[in-house]
C-alpha cells in the first residue's frame, strides 16, 4: 500500500480538506513528537495493527 493511501485511509485528506500543507505539517509535528518520545512509536504501531486486523476481519477500526 503506498503511504498516500494510508493518509486517505487514516481520513487525514477529508479532515484536512486535502491541504497539501496542513498535511505536510501534521507529517512533520508526527516526526518531531516522535523523535521526542520513542514510546509513541510502539503505540502508533499497536493501534495501526488493530485498526488493519479490523479491517481483514470486516470491522470498524478501534
């Protein structure tokens, strides 16, 4: 899956009025919250996996 269509998926496009910008810079306050706080990370990956098994089952995402 290429990374634009996770951010469609994750409904950052519609939330963001597909702003190019405001996307970009969501992107980037992600790295610099990231970089701050390597625990984030583990949690962004928990919750992703949820959400994907979610999907393959036919559910709603957590």
């Amino acid at each position: 899956m290429e990374l634009g269509g996770l951010v469609q998926k994750a409904g950052l496009v519609e939330l963001a009025d597909d702003d190019r910008a405001t996307l970009y810079g969501a992107l980037l306050e992600l790295a610099a919250k990231a970089r701050e706080d390597r625990d984030r990370l583990m949690l962004w990956k928990r919750r992703g996996k949820r959400a994907f098994d979610a999907e393959a089952e036919g559910r709603d995402a957590p």
